[in-house]
C-alpha cells in the first residue's frame, strides 16, 4: 500500500492526474521489487501474529513489536530476517502516514530486543564451498558431449567463475551486455545487489589459458545462433545470453533464472565427487575470490572485479589463504 502523493479527485486535470501516476511508479522504485514482496510478506505475518492475540497491528505498540520479535527468533527465524520483518513494520506505518514503532519507542525496546535476538539466536555464517580453479575444472569436465545445453553450461560455470558473479547476475546477462574485444570480453553489470542505483559497473574476463571462460561463452553463443545481427532486422541480437531449454534442447528467449544456475552449480559439484550440500550458486562468486587470494592478486583489482563496496569481505578471503603461512608458531610447534 502506497500513500497518495496527493488525493485523488475527478476535478485534477488529466495530465496531472498522469503525472501523479508517474510519480508513483517512482516512489515505488525507491525499493527493489524483491524488498518490496519481502515487505509485503512480512507484514502479513505481523498482521497474522497481532489477530492471533487480538491486538493492533496498526499503529503497532513498540512492545507488540519487540514481542513479535521473540516469539520469531523462539520459532527459529534467523536474527537477519527478523531484522528485516522490523523494518517492514516501520515501512508499512510510514506508507500510511504514520509514525513508526521505532520512531515511537521512546524507552528502546525494539532495539534491545532486537540485539537480544542478535546474541541469543545468533547462527554461524553458512559458508558454502568455493569453485576454486581445480574444484571448477573437475566440475566442467563432468559436462559432456557438445550440444546446446553442454555449451550452455560449461559457458554458465566459466563465466560466473571468471566474473565473480551473483546467480542473479549470471540470469540477469544480456547480448547487449556484451563486448568482445582482443583480450577477452567486457560485460556491463547494468544493476546488481551492490549498485542498486543502477549506476551500472564493468568487468573484464581474459581468454585465460587454463579455464579458457571466453571461448566457452563463444561456442554457446554460436551453438544458439545469438552472435553477430538478426538476419531480419539487421541489427545485433538482443535478449538474455543464458537461456531457458526445452526438454528437446532447443532455445528459448527466456531467461535462466537464478535458481537453475544454483542447481546446475549442484549438479556438477555431486558429478565431480563432491556433496552438493556445500555448494551453491555463490560458489562460483567464492570461487574466483578464493583462487584469486591463492595466487596473491592485488586485492584492490580483486575488490574491483568482484565489485563489492568494502576491502574487508576481499580480505577475508587474502586471509584464509594466507592462514598458514609465516604461522606464528612455526618457530616452536
């Protein structure tokens, strides 16, 4: 629910009235649509919880709200997801003109509650496996033959690798988003968990001698007949890179979702040897971090590449790497 930026009436002239309208769809932009169903969802619950005990959802008293926050963490709800159905409870109150439980807790309920769940139900940070170069070439080479799905998914495990991207990001790809050039292949992030101005961000992938990322994302491109210009139109293809296949193999022009890639990350892994509860589709993103810090990169390139907003998450990854080197107890133990 979106409160109106001005009220509506039949006497506003129609080109205000659009643009009234218009205005809207950009207030609603000021949150990704997945905030926005996440939102959407938690507030229901919220509303579920307050029926439940026959009190006010709306205003919400700030101690139904730190209640509600217990009785989630009591239920096994991570601390983080709680954290979020909180800022969904000040979204909703503020949409309709409101002001927050938050805003409204003079005595700081919430927050103490909120860090008592943080201490209490805190959960250890579910790392999965990294695709590391050794694991990813034994994960490609379970990927046979030479039909379209086997270059699509030897291309899906390169390149994510090689570009240290997000599942969404890999869905996300567009022909559009692509250059190739000498060296390799540019390809443009328009918008992504880190750059939700849509700012837009820009990576390089080498040829490589080892994985070879670029050539595989070529022969999918050739083997889907999306390189080069419509036959038709004469102008470059456009539409996602990674498509959607029918069970017979032929190509669609839909998009993977992020999902598939997560499960083809899967596939390979248990393919490969190994179990495929460690793996995800953020192996390929640790992956390339992983390798990267193995071989001693520079980690303000690796920062770069991998595009995240602080050093400290790359470090992490120089520091695991190095975590047995010039040991501190190598002189006695």
């Amino acid at each position: 629910m979106t409160r109106d930026l001005l009220p509506i009436s039949n006497n506003l002239p129609p080109d205000l009235l659009s643009e009234i309208e218009g205005a809207r769809d950009t207030l609603a932009a000021s949150k990704a649509h997945s905030t926005q169903k996440a939102y959407a969802t938690d507030w229901q619950r919220f509303c579920d919880f307050c029926d439940a005990r026959n009190v006010e959802a709306l205003p919400a008293h700030p101690d139904i709200v730190a209640l509600f926050a217990h009785v989630e963490a009591e239920a096994g709800i991570a601390p983080v997801t709680i954290g979020r159905r909180v800022a969904a409870i000040n979204h909703h109150h503020k949409e309709v003109g409101l002001a927050s439980p938050s805003a409204r807790d003079a005595a700081g309920v919430i927050a103490q509650m909120m860090a008592g769940v943080r201490r209490k139900y805190a959960r250890k940070k579910d790392q999965k496996t990294p695709a590391a170069a050794d694991v990813l070439t034994a994960m490609l080479a379970t990927i046979t033959g030479s039909g379209l799905r086997a270059k699509r998914d030897r291309a899906i495990l390169a390149v994510g690798m090689a570009g240290a991207f997000r599942r969404s990001e890999i869905a996300a790809m567009l022909l559009s988003d692509l250059a190739f050039e000498a060296g390799g292949v540019r390809i443009t992030i328009p918008r992504s968990k880190g750059d939700q101005e849509a700012e837009g961000q820009e990576i390089a992938i080498p040829e490589g001698r080892h994985i070879r990322p670029v050539s595989l994302l070529g022969d999918w491109l050739e083997a889907a007949d999306l390189r080069g210009s419509d036959p038709v139109t004469g102008k470059p293809r456009t539409g996602p890179v990674f498509r959607r296949l029918t069970r017979g193999d032929a190509v669609t022009a839909d998009p993977m979702t992020d999902k598939t890639v997560s499960r083809l990350v899967k596939t390979c892994a248990s393919a490969a040897g190994y179990d495929p509860a460690l793996f995800s589709g953020h192996s390929l993103r640790a992956g390339f971090l992983t390798e990267a810090a193995a071989r001693r990169a520079n980690l303000f390139k690796m920062k770069d590449h991998s595009r995240h907003k602080s050093l400290d998450t790359v470090a992490g990854y120089v520091r695991d790497a190095a975590r047995f080197e010039d040991h501190a107890g190598d002189k006695f133990l």
